[in-house]
C-alpha cells in the first residue's frame, strides 16, 4: 500500500477509471474504494454566520478536537452552549460539564436524541443531565450570535428571543456525507453512494464504506446509510474481502449498533427503532431497556448499564428476529427475553453477533485517551516524514 498525503482528489472520472489531483496529477486505478466519510453540517448552511469566531467548535476531526480542547480549557467557570442534542450535543455537554463549564443545551426536537431515543428513554438521561447541572432549551434553534470587538461570540440569541451568554459554543447538528465527486456518476440513494451486498456501487470497479454508503441491511431487506464506527469498520473489511477473496467472501450481513458512554452512564443498541415500543427495567435505577416491534417481530433492542453478556443477548436476540405476539408478556419479561431468545442457536450463519470486542469496561477509559493521544501522535509524526520522502508519480 503506497500511503499518499497532503493530495486533494478535484474530480473522479470512474468510466474512465482515473482520479484528477488539485495539483494536476492523474492517479490510474484499477479498483476504487470511496471512504470519503462525511463533513459536519455547519451553522451557515442554516442561515447563521458565526464569522469562523474561534469559540464557536465543531467536532469531526481531529484538528476540531484539539480546538474544542484548546477552547474549553480556557473557560473553566464560563458558560457553554451546546447546539444540537444528538450524540455530539450529548457526549460534548457531558463532558463540558466534567469540566466545570456551565451547559446550556438548545435543539428543536421535544427531547434530546429524537433519532433513537423514545420519550421516556430520552427523559431519563435529560434528568441525569440536569443533575449534573446542565440546562436544556428544547423546540427552538438559534437565530444569530452576537461578537465581541475581537471577532469571538459573546452570546448565543435563539428564535423564541432569549439570549444565552457563551464563552465557548459546541455545534453537533448533523453530517453530510461527502459524495460531491461522484454525483452524476454513481448511484445516490438516501444521501449515500448506492452499494450492495458486497459494497459495489453502481460501477463494479468502485466500493463505497462507512458514512458515505448506503447498503443493504440484509436483516430488514432495506437499504441503509448508517452513520457508526462500528458499521465502517465492518463494512471496510467485507469490501477489502471482497476485492481480495472474491469467491470467500459472502454478503454484507450486518446488524446495527449504535453506543455511547457518557458520565457513568452507557447504553447500546441494536437493529432499527421502528415499530411499537416496549420499556422494561428499572427507569428510577441504573439498569433498563426497550424493544421495538415491528410487523409482529423483534426488530430493535436498547439497554443502558448492562453487562457484556446482557448486551450480547439483546444482540443475538435482534439478529434472530424472533415473533412477538404479546407486547404485555414481553414487558414483563423484559431484559429475560432476550437472555432466553439469545440460548437458541442462531438460525443465520452471520458471525459478528457479538458485539464482545466492542464492550469496554469503564477503567479503559483513560487508557484508551492516552493511547489515542499516543496514535495520534504517531500518525502525524509518520505524515511528516512521510510527507518528506515521498516519491511522486
Ligand atoms: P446527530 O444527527 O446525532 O444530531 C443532530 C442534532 O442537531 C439533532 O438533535 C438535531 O435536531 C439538531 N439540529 C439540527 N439542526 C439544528 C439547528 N439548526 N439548531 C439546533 N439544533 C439542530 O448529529 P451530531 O450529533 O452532529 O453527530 C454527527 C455525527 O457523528 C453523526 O453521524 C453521529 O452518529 C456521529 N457520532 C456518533 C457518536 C456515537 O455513536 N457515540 C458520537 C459522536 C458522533
């Protein structure tokens, strides 16, 4: 694998297989994968202009984070507000507030991760928030911000009129996917380049992976762009299997999964949270979850503070799609449920039911920054010497 920095690809021409630089150069392939990932929707898309104030922070890459670090740092005690409640707005608000920084959190929905959460999933973590100190200011998107003589925001005005003081301002408002250079050449289908079950596109000779495809779910027979680690690191591997092992390597099988851990918090889920809900646990406690049935099936799994066994059984029992005829019976059974379904043998050969490799304990956390501060370290430095002795073509 030749490693090639520092390059901007300007146009792709994938009938005629070539790749276009921004410095002229045209890059030959044989077999193109697209992992061009996706770009943080930014405020001015909505019509607000943050003038690149350096308070106001996005969060997708690694040059973001070290910003969002830098800005935090310097506000301890002062006032952030946190735009968007999906997982950026949640993860960041925690943290922000870790960090001894006053937390406003503004978004439009009714609650907070309105793409997944139900109501009564979202209203426990929004409690759990705001006893940690964090404020929420629902149904409402902000307006305009007004500027200090510096250039730096000073506070944050919203559409319903009021004015939030801010001293750092975190956006999370969603991704585009990044599929500018194959429109009109490829297959678009739900925001993402089209694939299928061996993450073609529409041109054989191309594959697309992680944020930017949009696959099929053999599960509910239905394409899917999802936006997860986990899906891009499985869907990388099948698509590299199957350029390399072509006769080996099966279809795509893949189960959503989606986690996050905030505070001491941490929940996972499985599938697609479509259908009837039905919550069981302990929503006073630490320990509870939902199912959602869909067309008479299990099609959804969620679990906050479970063990890895637990979270492997809500994982098997998703993948098997059991039948669910009595929504009251599967109430009271509850978590029992899936620790039953998921005994059985599987039915399906697919061999990423567990999600095991992924379940960290909560100790890791600190190791885990420091080894990604480390990697992150070693990346840069291999970029720079990398950028340095490269050969062109
Ligand atoms: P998101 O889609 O999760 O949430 C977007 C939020 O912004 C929603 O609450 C939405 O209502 C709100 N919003 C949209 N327009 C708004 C506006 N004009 N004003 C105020 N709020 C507005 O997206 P995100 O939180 O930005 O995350 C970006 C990406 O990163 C997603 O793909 C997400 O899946 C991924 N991510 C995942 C994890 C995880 O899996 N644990 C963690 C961080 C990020």
């Amino acid at each position: 694998i030749e490693l090639v920095l520092g390059t901007r690809v300007m146009s792709a021409d994938v009938r005629r297989k070539t790749l276009l630089t921004a410095t002229g150069e045209t890059i030959s392939y044989k077999i193109l994968i697209i992992a061009t990932g996706a770009r943080a929707l930014k405020l001015e898309e909505f019509g607000v202009g943050s003038q690149d104030a350096e308070n106001v922070c996005y969060l997708r890459d690694l040059a973001d984070a070290n910003r969002l670090v830098n800005v935090m740092q310097s506000c301890t005690g002062e006032n952030a507000v946190v735009i968007g409640g999906g997982y950026i707005g949640m993860e960041c608000a925690a943290s922000l507030v870790i960090n001894k920084i006053n937390v406003t959190m503004v978004f439009p929905e009714a609650h907070c991760m309105a793409r997944l959460f139900t109501p009564k999933i979202a209203s426990y973590y929004e409690e759990y928030y705001k006893s940690k100190g964090v404020k929420f200011i629902k149904g409402t998107v902000l307006s305009s911000f007004d500027f200090d003589s510096k250039g730096k925001v000073t506070a944050v005005n919203l559409r319903d009129g009021s004015k939030l003081p801010a001293d750092i301002v975190v956006v999370g408002i969603g991704i585009r996917p990044n599929t500018s250079l194959f429109e009109g050449q490829l297959t678009i289908e739900k925001g993402g380049i089209k694939v299928n079950g061996r993450l073609q596109a529409s041109n054989s000779f191309v594959y697309a992976v992680g944020d930017v495809a949009s696959f099929p779910v053999k599960l509910f027979g239905e394409t899917r762009r999802l936006e997860h680690v986990d899906s891009a690191r499985k869907s990388a591997k099948l698509a590299v299997a199957a350029i390399m092992e072509q006769e080996k390597t099966g279809e795509f099988d893949y189960l959503p999964f989606f986690y996050s851990r905030v505070f001491t918090l941490s929940w996972q889920f499985y599938g697609e949270p479509v259908g009837e809900v039905v919550h069981f646990g302990d929503y006073s406690g630490n320990m509870f979850g939902a199912y959602w049935v869909n067309k008479g099936h299990l099609v959804g799994s969620f679990l906050e503070g479970g063990t890895k066994e637990e979270y492997d059984a809500i994982a098997n029992a998703t993948r098997l799609k059991p039948v669910i005829k009595d929504l009251a019976k599967l109430e009271t059974q509850g978590l029992g449920f899936a620790m039953t379904v998921s005994q059985k043998p599987p039915s399906g050969s697919h061999p990423e039911v567990s999600s095991s490799a992924l379940v960290l304990e909560k100790p890791v956390y600190g190791l885990q920054a420091t080894v990604g501060v480390i990697l992150a370290a070693s990346i840069a430095a291999f970029a720079y010497w990398y950028g340095r002795r490269r050969r062109r073509w």
